[in-house]
C-alpha cells in the first residue's frame, strides 16, 4: 500500500515556461529585502553625514570612536532583539548595567580587591542571576515581561544607588582598555597601516564569504528557494567592499582595531549562529511567531523564555563591563535609556512588534544607524534635543515601514 506526504518539491521550470522575471525574483527573497532595504539605509545615511560634516564623520578615529562609544548599544540589542521575536519586552537592562557595573567596581577595589578578571567573572555572574530571577517570573509565574522587567528597572536602578553612591573610581588601568584600548600592534605597520588590522579584516571576509557559499549550497541540497546567482555575487561583493572599507579605514587610526570592536564580532557571530542554527534559536521563533501552536508541537515555552530572560541578563552583564570600563569608574546614574536605545535598534533592524521575526545581523546595523546619527549630529553640533527628536523620528519611520510592508503583502 502506497503513502503520501504533503511535503511541496518544488518541480524544474517546463520547456516553453515563461521566464522568471527580475521583480518576481526580488520578490522571492522575502525577508532578505527587508535586510538590504536597511543595510541600504545604513549607507544613505553614512553617506549623507560624510557630506553634510565635511568628510569628518569617516575620519579613522571618529570610526574607531562609533564602535567604542556604541558598543552597549550593540551588545544589548544582541539579546533584545531574541527577547522581542519571542514577544516580550526588557525595560530594565539600562538598571541593570548601573547595577552589575557598581557590582564589578566594588569587587575590585579594597577590601575585596579582586582581580579585573575575576571581578568582570563576578559581573557577568551575576547579570545571568539577574536575569534568572526575572526569567522566573515570567516564564513560571506568568507575569509580563513588561510589568517585571519595569518592576526590575526601578529595582536594580535602587540596588545601584545604594551600591555605588554616586561614583567608584580608581579602576584597573587592565580593566580600563577593555573600552578604551586596541589591539596590540604586533605585526608592525604597512604604509601607515596596522597589520593586525587589516588581517582581521581578511579572515573576517573570507568567513563570511565561505559560510555564505555553504549556506548556499545547503539550501540547493535540500531543493529550497535561494537568492538569483547574480544577485548572491553581488551581495557578497558588497560585504567584502564594506569590511574592506572599514578594515583599512581602521587600520589607520590612532590604535587599530578596538577591543570592544572585537568583543561585538564575536558576539554576533555566535549569536547570529545560535538563532539561525540551533533548536533553541529555531523554538523562539516558533514561540514568536504562534505561542500556542509552538506549545503544541511540543515546545517547552517555559523554560524557553526563561533561558531567553537569562541571556539578556548576561549580556547585560557585558554592557555593564563595557560601559563602566570606558567610563573609568562605575557611575549610578550609568545605563539611562539603554533599554530604549536597545529597543530601538531591533525596531530599525527589522524587527516586528508583534514578536516572530528579527535577526541579530538586522539589531546590528539599527544599533549602527542609531550610532552614526549620534555621531553625525554631535559633528554637526546639533542640540541634543533635536538628536533626541530625530532618533525617535527615525524610530516611528521604521517601525511604521515595517508595518505597511506587512499588510501590503496580506493584501497581494
């Protein structure tokens, strides 16, 4: 007795069949448009303010200074980004960053008087307990995420005042260049240009070029859609000029590639990873997309969302390292509206609203459209009021994008 499947193959194009047109293949690329329509903007606007600021804005140290200066941004829209796909919300990073950097600073200095390294273990400790606790409630109790990570702002901003007071300085000189330093320059320069540098820049096109060609191939292996032949060479022209580009503008700056510029890459890359990857990525954007159906297929949305709570807290954690190292000294008043840059930076990525869809690559490239407008604004000597006002302009723009793109799509 013969069975069926209701698996679609998709059937080679007949002899005589019309040909697929340019439009119906852009068509085809789906949430891969969404992706190039923003890395696009990313562009417009660099080279907007390159114009507007005189060539300033892509001056080796002011590049090298938009990484250091919007790092946290970045880190925190890593686990923001996984945190909004499964439909929730964290309000309470920016606390948590003030808490866990007085945490770091008070176990460095005397009477404990830890080791920098041992002192950021701690930090990074405690950011995952942070996120443990609020994780719980969430995941096991039933509280929104709203309502806990708002009860955790106000809390851990509280634990942070009576930690800190104010202000601990005298941290590590070691500790400090986390934010502040760069690489070693141990392979000399070439035309003024650091070496180390501009083979970091190297490996990381030839990764992406080769992990682009394997993902590729594993998709034709399996008969599912991939991008036009032409299309896909010139999307990896297009980020191995970009990487080049910043590679050797980099390696022309005062101290080469930053720390905290490496501390994100990897960050990204094993992130971008474990959502594309793995079970666990592959079950928050189940979760996301339809809670109930993700629970009935046999998700165990609890302990998901849990786990989603205690990375966010851990990467806080990081943000906290970060922050309170370029600083100098743990500051209460440190994280101010880091949630809402974080969140930001995911909308303007490409994240929706209603959870489901979002990429770590996407929360990248908004935190950097966020940091280029800081930049480019504070060049151009703006009020930092109206910085305020353009970034949330920016911010309704996207979102408002993202929406009419969606129920133009219901309506095709």
């Amino acid at each position: 007795m013969s069975t069926t499947t209701d698996v679609n193959v998709p059937s080679p194009t007949p002899p005589g069949a019309p040909r697929v047109s340019l439009g119906q293949r852009l068509q085809g690329l789906g949430g891969n448009a969404r992706q190039y329509g923003i890395v696009g903007a990313l562009v417009v606007i660099v080279l907007l303010f390159q114009v507007l600021t005189d060539g300033k804005l892509l001056l080796a140290n002011n590049v090298a200074a938009l990484f250091q200066q919007n790092a946290y941004v970045m880190i925190l829209a890593i686990g923001m980004v996984m945190v909004i796909v499964a439909g929730h919300i964290d309000l309470s990073v920016g606390s948590v960053v003030a808490f866990v950097g007085g945490v770091v600073a008070v176990t460095m200095r005397e009477p404990i008087g830890l080791p920098w390294i041992a002192a950021v273990l701690v930090g990074l400790a405690v950011g995952a307990l942070v996120g443990a606790w609020q994780g719980f409630w969430v995941a096991y109790v039933g509280i929104p995420a709203f309502i806990v990570t708002l009860a955790g702002m106000l809390v851990f901003r509280g634990l942070a005042l009576v930690i800190v007071g104010e202000t601990l300085a005298g941290l590590p000189p070691a500790f400090i260049r986390i934010s502040k330093g760069s690489l070693p320059n141990v392979l000399g320069f070439v035309a003024n240009m650091d070496v180390v540098t501009l083979v970091i820049g190297a490996l990381a096109v030839a990764a992406i070029v080769l992990t682009q060609v394997r993902a590729r191939r594993s998709l034709r292996k399996h008969d599912l859609h991939v991008e036009a032949f032409g299309l896909f060479l010139a999307k990896i022209a297009a980020i191995a000029v970009g990487i080049g580009i910043l590679t050797v503008i980099l390696s022309f700056s005062a101290g080469g590639t930053p720390i905290v510029l490496v501390i994100v890459g990897v960050l990204v890359v094993a992130y971008s990873f474990l959502m594309g990857r793995t079970v666990f990525g592959r079950h928050i954007y189940a979760i996301g997309g339809n809670r109930a159906a993700a629970a009935l297929s046999g998700v165990s949305t609890r302990r998901v969302d849990f786990w989603i709570f205690v990375n966010i807290g851990l990467l806080a954690g990081v943000a906290a390292v970060v922050t309170t190292a370029r600083a100098g000294a743990a500051i209460a008043a440190a994280g101010q509206n880091f949630e809402l840059d974080a969140i930001a930076a995911c909308f303007i990525g490409g994240a929706a609203v209603t959870g489901g869809i979002g990429r770590v690559s996407g929360a990248i490239v908004g935190a950097l459209i966020m940091g280029v407008l800081n930049m480019g604004l504070s060049i151009l000597s703006v009020d930092p009021a109206w910085q305020m006002a353009i970034k949330g302009f920016v911010l309704l723009l996207a979102v408002a994008f993202d929406l009419l793109n969606k129920r133009r799509a219901g309506t095709q």
